[in-house]
C-alpha cells in the first residue's frame, strides 16, 4: 500500500515474488517498542490497518476505546508511518522520582491502645502519617515523649499499604476527619501541616474537611493535675512525685580539698562532691592528676544521704543528713570522718543560691587555697658518653626511650632544599710548605647540612687529588660529641668568603665561592647579614668618615688593580689588594657583595669608577 490513499492492491495474492516496493518511501527505521510512563517501563503496541483499509482510529472506536481520551493528545503509536496521526505536542517527559522527590505529605493522626486489667482504658498514641507521593508509599511514625514507658519511634516503616487485597492506598484516600486502617489498625487523622492542606488544594483539588482538635489522654490529665491535700498539717516537702517533677538532673556541684597533710603520708587532695536535689542525696568524685600514683577509682563516696556527726556506722542512718542549705564556700563539712573544705562551686550552683537564698554572686567567690610545697631540688639529665655506634642522635635514642625510635627528620626542610648545594673554594692553613699551593672544594648540603670536601687534581704538585673528606656533618670547634646538651655542627651561616673552618684538626680559609652561593645569600638578608648591600654600604660609609684618608686609600687600590686604565678590575685582585685599606672592619665576602653591585662589564669584573663615586 502506497502513501497518500493510493490503490490497495487486494485481488493479488500475498505471495513471494507478488510484492510491491513502495518507491515512496523514505522512512525505514524499526520503530522503538520500550519506554517509561510515569515512571514504569512499558512497551509500545502498534497495531496496523486491519485488512479492509480502515483506519486504526476507526478500527479503536469500534472496539470501544478512544487512544487519544486515556493518553491525551500525544503520539500514542510513535510513528506516523502506522496511518496515526498526531493531535498535539508531547512535553518533555519527567519520571515521577524526579518530580515528586522529597514531596511527603504529613498528617496528624492518633489510635488508641486498649491497657488490661489497669485502672487505664486505653492510651492515646500520638502519630504522624507520612505520605511519600513519589512511590504512594506510607510510614507512620509516634514522637517520642518523655517518660512514657512505651518504646516509641517508627512504628510502621516506608511501605505501600493495602487497602484490600487487589487495592492500595493513594493520595485521595486521605482527608481530615477520617480514618484509615493500616494492618488492622485505625487510625484517626485530624490535622495536617500547611505543604500538606496547600498541596491537596491546589494539586489534587480535594477540599479537606475542617480538623479536628487532638483529643486527650484521660490518664494523664488525671496523672497531670495537682493532688488534692486536706488540712494544712500535711508537710508537702515529702511529696516524693512532687520532688521529682521539679528537681530531677538538677545537681549542684562544689570543688572541695582535703587537706591531710598533718598525718604521715597525707597529701592535699583535690575531690567533686555532688548534691541531687531530687532526693537530698551526696556523691564525691576524686580528681585524678597524670602520674599521681594513685588507683584509678573515680568515687571515693558513692550515692548516699551524708551524715553531719560520724563516729560509727551506725550513725550513717541515725544522725541528721546534710541538705543544700548546709554547704557554703568556706564552710567545712564532715565526710564521713574526713574534714572537707569547700573552695568553688559551678555557675548554675551559683545561680541556684542566689535564686532560692538570695546569696549574690560576690560573697561566692572562689578560695585560693594555698597549693602543697614543692620541692626546688634541681633534677640534670645525666647522659652517658657516645659510645662510637651511629650517629650521635640515634644512640640518645636508646637512653631518652624504652622503645626505641629513629631519630626525626626534618621533611620540610628536605624537601626545599633537595639538590641545593653552595660551594666554596678554600686553601689549607698549614705549617708545611707543600700545603700553602693546594686548593679544596667545600660543598655543604642545604638538605640536610653535611659537607664534602674535594681536592682537584694539580700536576706535579706530589699530592694525590680527589675526595678529601666523606659526606657527614662536621662538629665546631668548640663542641664534642659528650656535651650534656648534645653535640653542635657547623650551619650555613657559619659559611662566608673569609671565614675559617676547623675541620677534623685541618684549618681551612674560605677564599671564593660560586655565583649560586651569592645569589641564595643575598635572596635572603635576614638571615645572611654580610650579604645586605645597605649593610656593608653603611659600614664603608662608617669607615670613610672615621678614618682620615680612607677614601683616597680605597681610591689608590681600585686604580692599582687597573694597571691599563680599561675602567675594571677583576673582582678577585680588588679583595686582595683592599684587605690592608679595611682590614677587620669590612670581611671579604662583604667587599664581593659590595662590588657585585658594580658589575657591568661582564661576570666577575668591577666597575671601580663608580665604586669611588658613591663613596
């Protein structure tokens, strides 16, 4: 069959070979059968024209149903290629979890429980109804209220709830004023919250009926109400219900001492007593100190009316108990043989006071009671001697804890400085005349602060070139691997051109170093004074004006190293010819610093001009 009401060829069988191709078409996707409604996989039903030519509409309507009343005016059959065609638009289509999440209804509802053989009929259980529109599924849930003596909480979880066996509850089946069955249980429901009336109005269109007030429960209110006493004789402080409706968990709290350091070994000790005004009765706590040496018991009284006067056991049950208005700040009280003091009290005992008695604030001020003697007597560490195994730290190990541990590292540190290494060059102080001529490489690790000594090979020098000295750290001169307070060892600010290392009994003199080494000094002047340019500028300064004939002194050494008159001098022969103009006061490395100032005529070469110029 052609589009468009061609000729439906129904004389010719419908047989292999008697088939005709539609050369109109151009649609020959297979239609898709599996969808969500509503939130629920359902599969598509295309049915086709039956064998007279009618259409499906017509062929529908004779059968009794009507697509377009149960599904709207969307495309029922999803395909114009059956012969349907389209009465409206579709939206976009939103599954049901999506659009009702976290949609709960709340009602107030309540059932009533039958008690036997009490002098109650019934309790009356308060509920609330949760009804989740996203699934229609129902919990009912009771408050908690306090002291009931009936566990509360869920009392039906998140479910569908039958209503019959081929039925379930819905939303419409709800209203105020009703009731609802729930596992052969009724309940009443009589109010609701403002999300639960606004939706049912304006989503549903159900008119709710007028809520009902939440009835009662005749026990309680009979319980509630105050009890009736007649005649005025009667001591209503020994209402023992009263009492505890109106002072239960109310504690009153003091801070005593208990000096007993006039007995042999007696100490002052620190304990917690608490009074419940619930039944007048008295609990002390022992407060417990690091490394006081004593059992961990926590009471040293447990729960009990206090006797006043102890001399037997027997007077625990005879004698007059202590009440509230026996305890005050400074007074002294008797537990049971042991005299109390009492220092302090918590801010509620505080308020309690001056509530019921009138005592302000001021007069409840804390005692400083004098603390116990201790004893000045001076305690040294007394550390045994290295004894050569490892290094110094991981054999302190061994004496500062019972199990041992490696010694720390610094991470951090490691971390920035990794691959950070400063070099210096420096010639050996030596009485020997073959040592005046050798020239060593210090290099001294940031990461962890070792250093390595290098000696390069010279020709003919009668010396073997090479490693000199092993990575490790290196002790000053004035500490020792025994010292008490742990041995010390050379830093980075120990380092500078001009300076002297003393290193395994080899003296050292630092005479160069590389660029990097000025560059990291110099990014940090806080920490490396000689290498501030104001600092050593200050210091020049300082020179010229307290010593005659400084400037032109300086003048005549700048010229002498620029024999050809080229403007620049090496920085090199400028530290040696000028160590007799400033002696002590400007060190060598403070004079590179100043002349790396001037330097703009290549690496190393001095513009001595401008140095006499600002001077």
């Amino acid at each position: 069959m052609g589009r468009g009401g061609e000729q439906i060829y129904d004389a010719v069988p419908f047989l292999p070979g008697n088939t005709f191709r539609d050369t109109t078409k151009t649609n020959f996707h297979v239609t898709h059968t599996l969808d969500y409604k509503n939130g629920y996989p359902i599969k598509h039903i295309h049915l086709p024209k039956d064998g007279e030519g009618k259409s499906l509409d017509s062929l529908l309507q004779s059968v009794g149903s009507d697509p377009w009343i149960t599904y709207g005016e969307g495309n029922v059959y999803g395909d114009e290629e059956q012969g349907v065609q389209k009465k409206g638009k579709t939206d976009t289509f939103i599954p049901a979890h999506v659009a009702f999440d976290k949609v709960v209804l709340r009602f107030d509802a309540y059932f009533k429980q039958t008690v036997h053989e009490s002098t109650e009929q019934y309790h009356l259980r308060r509920v609330r109804i949760l009804y989740y529109v996203e699934d229609d599924s129902i919990a009912v849930v009771e408050p908690p209220v306090e002291n009931s003596g009936i566990p509360q909480g869920v009392l039906i979880k998140r479910q569908k709830m039958p209503k019959s066996s081929t039925e379930w509850y819905d939303v419409r089946d709800f209203n105020l004023g009703v009731n609802v069955t729930f596992y052969g249980k009724t309940f009443r429901i009589v109010g609701c919250d403002k999300f639960t009336e606004r939706y049912m109005r304006e989503t549903e269109h159900i008119a709710l009926n007028a809520p009902e007030a939440m009835p009662q429960d005749p026990y309680q209110t009979h319980r509630s109400r105050p009890t009736r006493r007649h005649g005025s004789s009667i001591d209503r402080s020994n209402d023992k219900l009263k009492r505890f409706l109106e002072n239960d968990r109310k504690v009153l709290r003091f801070f005593c001492v208990w000096d007993d350091r006039d007995s042999m070994f007696g100490e002052l000790r620190e304990f917690v007593l608490h009074y419940f005004l619930v039944d007048d009765s008295v609990e002390v706590r022992e407060v417990h100190k690091p490394n006081d040496g004593r059992d961990p018991f926590p009471i040293l009284l447990r729960r009990q009316k206090l006797p006043k006067a102890f001399n037997d056991l027997v007077d625990v049950h005879d004698t007059a108990k202590y009440t509230w208005r026996d305890f005050r700040i400074g007074s002294i009280i008797n537990v049971l043989g042991r005299r109390f003091l009492i220092r302090d009290c918590d801010d509620y005992t505080r308020r309690f006071y001056r509530d019921n008695i009138g005592i302000p604030p001021s007069e409840s001020k804390p005692l400083q009671y004098p603390p116990p003697p201790l004893e000045t007597k001076e305690v040294t560490d007394e550390l045994p001697p290295y004894n050569g195994f490892g290094s110094v730290e991981d054999s302190l190990g061994s004496c500062k804890y019972l199990v041992l541990k490696p010694p720390k590292k610094d991470f951090i540190k490691m971390l920035e400085n990794e691959h950070k290494v400063l070099r210096f060059v420096a010639k050996l102080e030596s009485k020997h005349k073959e040592d005046k001529d050798r020239r060593f490489v210090i290099s001294y690790r940031l990461a962890d602060d070792m250093m390595t000594i290098y000696e390069p090979p010279q020709r003919n020098a009668g010396v073997l070139g090479g490693k000199f000295m092993e990575r490790t750290r290196v002790l000053l001169p004035t500490s020792s691997l025994t010292d008490p307070t742990g041995p010390k060892y050379y830093t980075v600010r120990d380092l500078s051109v001009g300076s002297t290392l003393t290193i395994n009994a080899h003296t050292f003199i630092l005479l160069d170093a590389d660029e990097y080494v000025f560059n990291y000094m110099e990014s940090q002047p806080n920490l490396f004074p000689h290498s501030d340019p104001a600092i050593v500028a200050k210091k020049i300064d300082q020179l010229v004006a307290r010593t005659p004939g400084a400037k032109q002194a300086i003048a005549d050494v700048v010229t002498k190293c620029d024999p050809n008159g080229r403007g620049w001098c090496e920085r090199k022969k400028l530290v040696e010819e000028g160590r007799k103009v400033w002696g002590q006061v400007v060190t060598d490395h403070e004079v590179i610093t100043l002349a790396r100032q001037f330097e703009d005529n290549g690496p190393r070469k001095v513009n001595y001009q401008r140095i006499i110029e600002n001077l």
